[in-house]
C-alpha cells in the first residue's frame, strides 16, 4: 500500500541536511584518509515507520558529549566554528514538531544519526 510521511517538506530537508553536513565536518576536520558520509531511507511498514539514517566514518563522538549532544548552544566543534544549535532544532524538528525520534550511536570509525517518522497509509478510493 503507498504510504507518506505527513509533515513539513522543508524542515525535513534542513535535519537532513544538517546532519549531512556534521558528518562532513566530522570526516574533513578528523583529515579521515578515506573519508565517508552515507544516507539511507527506508521504511518498515509493519512498525508504520520511516527512517532515515545518516553515517559517517570520523572519530566518533566522546561518550560524555553523546548525553548532551541535543542540547541547545552544545557543540564540539572548535571555538567560532559552531553555535550549538544545528542538533539542537534538528531534535525540535523531529520529535516536536513531528512527533518522531532522532538517535544517535557513535564509535571511533563510525557515527550514525537516525530519524524515525510515522509513516501514514494512503487511503484507497
């Protein structure tokens, strides 16, 4: 059966695009030999979910800064380079807005960041 996520187009786009860009960031200050960023979209009917994860290959984030990562004015990137506020309405965005979940999951070598939305069956006729 066709299905949608119902909300707003481009605010969807700016969380994406943000953490698209992090992972950037990430990979290109980290000098990573091979650098990587990934985004996939998939959906899981049975749960009515739609993900869309975004994955890097950088250093990974402290575990001390995961448990802070979504909160306003927080960053970790260097002094004049970040406001602390991309993940921060990113996750307004999502779970707000959307009533959705982004998480993340980090280690050396790989960072994921994964938004969870409500998928919405068409109806027919």
């Amino acid at each position: 059966d066709p299905c949608c996520v119902l909300g707003s187009a481009g605010q969807l786009q700016q969380v994406v695009m943000n953490l698209v860009q992090n992972a950037f960031d990430a990979v290109v200050a980290a000098r990573i030999p091979q650098p990587g960023v990934w985004v996939s979209v998939d959906s899981d009917k049975v749960n009515h979910l739609a993900r869309v994860t975004v994955c890097d290959n950088g250093p990974g984030i402290l575990p001390e800064h995961l448990l802070r990562i979504f909160d306003p004015f927080f960053t970790t990137k260097p002094p004049g380079e970040g406001t602390g506020l991309g993940l921060n309405i990113s996750h307004n965005i999502i779970v707000q807005k959307h009533k959705g979940k982004i998480t993340v999951e980090s280690k050396y070598g790989r960072t994921c960041f994964q938004i969870q939305l409500s998928l919405h069956l068409n109806e027919k006729g």
